[in-house]
C-alpha cells in the first residue's frame, strides 16, 4: 500500500499578539519552512502503530509506540508527548466517528519531520494539527479547540501561502499581499533565549473584558502595517503596536531589554519574549546582521528567505 504524504506551513504573528484571542484583527504569514508528514499502511492490522518525529537536522525527538483499539501510549520517549498524541486521536475520533474504521485500522507507522528547528517556534503544534486533520478530514479549529486551543490563527498559516489577515470570531480569513517596496528592509532575528510565555498570557487574561478601545488600536495598527509605503511609516507602526502591548500588558519591550541603541525598529512577535522579533533598519543588511551577530544572535533571516509568499518563489 502506498504511503500518505502531507505538508502545511510554518507561522509568525506579526500583529494583534494576545489581543487576537479577542477579536483584534492580526496579520499573519506563514513561513517557507513547515512540517511534513508520512503515514505508512500495511495489509495485515496489526494491535499497535509507531510514532517517530524528526527535526530538522535529523534526529528523533520523540518515538512511540501505540495500542490502535485505544491509542494508549507503550512505550515512549517522552510521555507528555504521547499522551497529547493520545489526546489528538481522541478528539479525532470523537469529530469523525468513522476515522479509526475507515483510516486508521491499517496503519503501521507515522512519521513527522521538521523544516526549522523545533525551538524556533514556528508552528510545531499548529503544523501537526493541520495535517491530521486533512488526513482524517476533520475541521482543524475544532480539533484545535479540543487539544491545544488558542486563536486559530497558526492554523490558517498552515494552508495559506503568504500573508492573511486573521479576525475572530469565525475565524475570518482573508489572504492579502504584503509586499512593500521596503521589503528588503525587514528581517527577522531568533532571540535565542526560550521563554515561558505564559506569564504574557496570564496577565493579559488578567485584564480581559477591559480592552475594547485596545483592540480597536491594534485592528487600526494591523491595516497601517498592511499599507504602509514607506519605510518610517513602518517604522512608526511598529513602535505604536510595541507601546500599546508594553501599556497593556506592563511588559518592556524587545527593544529596551536588548537593543537601545538599535538604529530602527524591533518588534516583538506572538507571545512577548518568544522565539523571534522582526526587525527593520535604514541601514545596510550587512550592518545590520552583524550588530545582531555580535549580541550572539546568529540567526537573521531575510523577509524574502523566510516568509511564504506568492510571487517570492
């Protein structure tokens, strides 16, 4: 039997982070780099299937073994791991009562393997619950909903190539093109320093139900960022999105903490503290790259080499 084979897209959130829970409209583009899954059948069921997933630079981060009747976890690298994978097939069965008889009963082994590494937080999670839900033909927001929740917007990335604007309720999804004349301008830097980013949500949880004029700003600020011109007129949307979520949410921002004297603009992107900030500068790419360098930050991307866009490949 021939294997199954699936793909979607990595994320990044550059506007509305914490406030798209609530109804601020976001933009959103989904990178080059994604996640892809294989899935092997066999003729004879077998009682158990194995899991293996790869990062990008080849090796296994988790491998597991399953019971099929149930999907209980045998044996395994990492039980938090195989239990959200248990967790996963559950809810799947719960949405499509026919998937384990008709999908599921001949497997013999599933397979996932990483473009990014796993730490560079592009959509590990949101990447997996795409594809699963294609194979087994399920919504992927209500398979969302069931295991990891959140806004959803991660998993619009996953099958739209390029930039989209992201609303809830819904969700809305709107593809857009974003490609202004000073495209070559922005960058996107890895902080290199994992962070909890549940303190943010926390505290921005803390002050729900207080934010209409804030969600506001920030769907004002995500169509200034669409549209923008020039280059400064980015700049000076950026700064404004950093100092509403910094008031909001009594957080410093990116730039204070790290890069005062950066000559241009940082900002933040999904949850603060996280995985990687965008960044934009009159200077020369090769200025900016080594001041990032030399703060021992060595991976700087290209808008072009990172994002998925129509008309970039």
């Amino acid at each position: 039997m021939h294997p199954q084979y699936f793909k979607a897209n990595g994320k990044l959130l550059l506007t509305g982070e914490y406030f798209v829970l609530d109804g601020a409209q976001s933009l959103a583009v989904s990178t080059q780099p994604g996640q892809k899954m294989t899935i092997r059948q066999q003729t004879d069921e077998e009682n158990t299937f194995s899991w293996r997933s790869f990062d990008s630079d080849g090796s296994c981060w988790f491998e597991g073994h399953f019971l099929k009747k149930d999907f209980t976890r045998l044996h395994n690298t990492d039980a938090a791991v195989a239990d959200r994978l248990t967790q996963i097939f559950k809810a799947v069965v719960a949405l499509n009562p026919g998937f384990y008889e008709n999908k599921f009963r001949t497997i013999s082994s599933i397979e996932t393997r990483l473009d990014f590494p796993r730490q560079w937080g592009l959509g590990t999670s949101s990447t997996l619950i795409a594809m699963v839900a294609e194979w087994s033909e399920v919504d992927p927001y209500q398979l969302l909903a069931a295991t990891f929740g959140g806004s959803g917007y991660d998993l619009a990335c996953a099958n739209t190539d390029g930039a989209l604007l992201y609303q809830l309720p819904g969700p809305v999804v709107k593809p857009v093109s974003f490609m202004p004349d000073f495209l070559n301008q922005i960058y996107f830097v890895y902080l290199n320093q994992k962070q909890n980013s549940r303190e943010g949500i926390q505290q921005y949880r803390k002050i729900k139900g207080q934010l209409a004029q804030e969600i506001a700003e920030i769907s004002a600020l995500t169509y200034e960022m669409l549209t923008c011109q020039h280059q400064k007129e980015f700049v000076r949307v950026i700064n404004a999105h950093e100092a509403l979520v910094s008031r909001t949410l009594k957080m410093k921002r990116a730039r204070e903490l790290y890069f005062s004297d950066f000559p241009g603009a940082v900002k933040s992107l999904g949850a603060w503290g996280g995985d990687f900030v965008m960044v934009t500068s009159e200077r020369p790419e090769d200025w900016v790259a080594n001041y990032f360098n030399e703060k021992g930050m060595n991976v700087f991307k290209k808008y072009k080499d990172l994002i998925r866009e129509d008309g970039l490949q």
